[in-house]
C-alpha cells in the first residue's frame, strides 16, 4: 500500500474547509461587487454634471437631455447597471439621475442616485 497518497477523510476534510470559506466570504463579495457598480453610476454622473456646466457657459440654460452634451452616452454601453437620464432642467439647476436597470436584482430595482449643479451626489433623497 502507498504511504504518499491522500485518504478520502482528508480530501473531505479541504473540500468542507474550502466551502465555508466560500459561505463565509459571498457576502463580502457582494458587498464589493455592489460597491462598484454606485462607483460606477457616480462617476457618470460626475461626468453628467460636468458635461452639464460646460454646456450651460456654451448655451446659457442647462441641456434637456444626455444627448445634447458633448460625452459619451453611458445608456449606449449594454453592460452599464443604470439607466441615465435628466429629470429637469432650466437656467438655474437640473437633475441627473442614476436608475436601476430593470434587471437590477432585489432589493436593489429600486434604488436611484441624484446629481445636481452643486452639492452631494444623493441616494432616494438621502445623502450618501
């Protein structure tokens, strides 16, 4: 008999430690994958806001659509998580929103971010 092979008691031992550590780590990597897609919609809208500013300097009221800026469209990309869209817009102020796709999983369909000229990027009306 082989004295250098494994027994099936210690492959069954590393295959039950290696599946609680998956159990044990899923969250966090959930966690982190979310994190990156609100990244994502807050860098866009960044972009959006920007993109807004300098066609207020160019046409002296804020653009009624994402269209009208001089950027990439970020609802081109089918790999995006959100939909972008301008809620309303004058010569003082718009809103740029970030939707959930409508693939977008529970509890996260229905969550939506906020940008405006100035100040905080905000989540369903609360500040993140």
């Amino acid at each position: 008999m082989a004295k250098n092979a494994f027994t099936l008691i210690e492959i069954m031992i590393v295959v039950i430690i290696i599946a609680v550590l998956a159990v044990v780590c899923q969250p966090m990597f959930i966690k982190a994958i979310e994190k990156a897609k609100v990244g994502e919609a807050i860098s866009n809208l960044n972009i959006i806001r920007s993109a807004q500013k300098s066609y207020l300097l160019e046409h002296n009221t804020f653009a009624l659509s994402i269209d009208s800026l001089y950027i990439d469209n970020p609802n081109s990309e089918t790999s995006r998580h959100f939909d972008y869209t301008i809620e309303s817009a004058d010569t003082d102020n718009f809103v740029a929103r970030a939707q959930r796709r409508n693939n977008a999983p529970s509890p996260y369909d229905t969550y939506y971010y906020e940008a405006g000229k100035d100040g905080p990027i905000t989540s369903n009306g609360t500040l993140i």
